[in-house]
C-alpha cells in the first residue's frame, strides 16, 4: 500500500490551493507524513519590449511580493493545521513555477505532490497549465484535486 511519508503541495494561495492542502494534511494525518507547503513567486522583470523600469524599483517591488508571500504562506498554513497534528513546512522560492516545484520535487525526496487543478488564472473546464506540467513530468506520484 501507497503511504507517503514526505507531501508537497504547491499554493498559489487561491481557495483551489486550500482544497489541495486540506487533502494533504488529511492524508498527513493518516500516514504520519510531513508537509512542505511550497509557492513560487515569479521574478519581477525588468524591461518589457522598450520599456524598462529602475533596478532599485524592481527589487523593491520583488522584496515586497516576497514579504507578502510569506505571511500568505504562514496563514494559510494556520488555516488548516491550526491543532498542530500536522507538520506543515513553508518554503518560498523564485523562478518559474512548474520548474521550481519539480526541483524540490527531486531535492527534498517527495514521494507525493498534492496538486489544485485550477489555480487563480484557471480557466474552468482546462487542466492548469502548471498542474499539467507537474503531472506530466514529476517523477512521484501526483494527485491532482478538482476545484469544484
């Protein structure tokens, strides 16, 4: 029988994100598994097509979206292991989402990846392009939790 020991689930703090990781720490629960709640926070570009802002500019508003993501993380986390029963880890990184949650994926020894199949910019009725990749390419097992 399946019993995962190590579970990432990737947020991007949308209501579909929470339904992932409720699922998660309920299977936590049932195996004794830890948690990793994992979001990637995509890098801020400096110049689009002939428009460039400042670098001070970029990297403030990097350092901020940072900030941000990381109280989302930990109230999330609060939300829905607020008993304690669950070890639920956070761990922000930059880059590009589908790339950076399959290295932890390798990195961290993940036997399992909890995944929503709709995140914010999901458009109803089409799999997440980033839920689709992960499936597609993560060498453990993905569960893929439906939005609806």
């Amino acid at each position: 029988m399946f019993s995962p020991k190590n579970i990432l689930v990737p947020t991007d703090f949308s209501g579909f994100s929470d339904k992932a990781l409720g699922i998660a720490c309920d299977l936590a629960r049932e195996h004794n598994s830890t948690v990793r709640l994992f979001h990637v926070v995509e890098v801020v570009q400096q110049c689009v097509a002939d428009y460039c802002l400042d670098a001070a500019i970029v990297h403030d508003v990097q350092t901020k979206i940072i900030e941000s993501a990381t109280d989302l993380l930990h109230k999330q986390i609060a939300k829905a292991a607020p008993v304690g029963d669950v070890t639920v880890t956070p761990e922000l990184r930059e880059g590009i989402p589908h790339r950076e949650i399959l290295k932890a994926q390798e990195a961290n020894g993940v036997d399992l990846i909890v995944i929503a199949s709709h995140g914010k910019k999901g458009i109803l009725g089409h799999l997440g392009s980033v839920t689709d990749k992960i499936a597609r390419r993560a060498k453990c097992p993905v569960l893929v939790v439906r939005g609806h």
